[in-house]
C-alpha cells in the first residue's frame, strides 16, 4: 500500500486534506421568483408555490408588483399552510418593498423595508441587469434579487457554484447570456408556456434557441442548484 504523507505547507488538492485559502461567502441576498400579470392569470396560487419551490424548497420567496397577485395573495395568506414571503410594494411609487408573509414563513421583523434603490435588485424592470450577475455577487450588498420564472433554475445554479469557484460560474453566466440573446419572442413565448408548466423536458420539436437554453439550464440545475 503506498504511503501518504502530510505536509501542513501543500494546499493542493494532492496531499492531505485540502481547503482553499480563500474565504467562501454566500450571496445574502434573497433570490425571490418575480410573479407578473402573466403568471398570476395562466397558473393558480398552488402551481405559482410549486414553481418558486425549485429555487427556495423551504421558505418559499415571491416578488410582485402586480396589484390583483397581491390582493389575491394577501387575501390568502393566513389559510397558506406553506412557509411563503411575498415581497411587495410599500405604495404606488414602487421605491420601497415590504414583505407579506403567511403564518409559517421564517420571522421577519416588522419594520423591514427594502428600498428599491440601495437593496433591491430592479431585474424586475430590466432583466439584463441579471447578466451582471457574477459581479452584483461579488460585491454582495443587496437584500433581494427578484429572479424571472424562465431564468431563475439557472442563476439559482450560478449563485451555488460561484462562492467555490469564481471563473466556471463567470463562464456559466456568459452560456447562459448566449443562450438568452439568441432567444427569438416568440422563443420566449414558447419559454414562458413550458417554464408555467412546472421543469420542461427537451423536446425535438423545440427551436434550437430554446432547445439550448434548456439544454445550459438542465446542465446547471442538475448539477449545482440542490
């Protein structure tokens, strides 16, 4: 049997136990999946939970601005038997967010308010601002990143890799940039059908566009999202 010896000085990876010299740190942010008009119409309250479970199993997160989600979701809130946090705006002006929580969900103190400026991420206005994603992690100041239902399996999967290894998932976003710009609408459309159906399976008859993106998504969600 070969004998293996250990040096306290190599870090690695061949000798001993290896850990990596820098620190790890985890996204504070809370990645939230953004409920819009078009969801709350083509998909029940019960399927909405379901699909923000795929990113938060536990305490599940949501984010609207929708005025009727909101309403319906507040009034429901108190019979919900699962832990759920709806991230809402304060008033008309959308500048601050406030969360609406069912009786289950993780305590939050009262007084919490997300100003949309300093804490928020706006992705909910301007998705694009999601391809910078590697970057807004590094910095690590936000409150809550507001995810879309067709790329949230994704950048759920970049944020896991990212702590333990800064490049792949710089290389992860950057296929996952490629692959959303190739995206034709009516791709998107197609996109938006499948994602309210719950996880898609890849199907021959898909557009290449979109048969890529699933592709990068079942790759990553596979792999790193659990």
């Amino acid at each position: 049997m070969t004998e293996h010896h250990h040096c306290s000085d190599c870090n690695d990876g061949t000798h001993g136990s290896y850990k990596p010299n820098r620190k790890i740190e985890f996204l504070k942010a809370r990645l939230a999946m953004i409920v819009d008009s078009r969801l709350y119409k083509n998909v029940p309250l019960k399927g909405i939970l379901e699909l923000a479970s795929l990113i938060n199993p536990t305490s599940l997160m949501l984010f609207s601005t929708d005025s009727d989600f909101i309403a319906d979701f507040s009034s429901k809130a108190s019979e919900l038997e699962e832990m759920v946090t709806l991230y809402a705006p304060k008033n008309e002006d959308m500048n601050t967010f406030i969360p609406v929580c069912s009786p289950k969900a993780a305590k939050i103190p009262k007084n919490v308010e997300f100003a949309k400026d300093r804490d928020v991420l706006a992705s909910y206005e301007n998705e694009d601002l999601l391809k910078n994603l590697c970057d807004i992690q590094v910095e690590n100041k936000l409150s809550l990143i507001p995810l879309p239902l067709t790329d949230m399996l994704i950048l759920k999967s970049i944020t896991t890799v990212q702590p333990y290894d800064l490049p792949l998932a710089r290389l992860y976003l950057k296929q996952y940039t490629e692959a959303k710009e190739a995206l034709t609408e009516a791709d998107r459309n197609l996109l938006r059908d499948i994602k309210e159906q719950g996880l898609p399976t890849l199907d021959d008859s898909y557009s290449e566009q979109v048969y890529r993106f699933l592709k990068v998504e079942r790759k990553l969600f596979t792999q790193y999202a659990h």
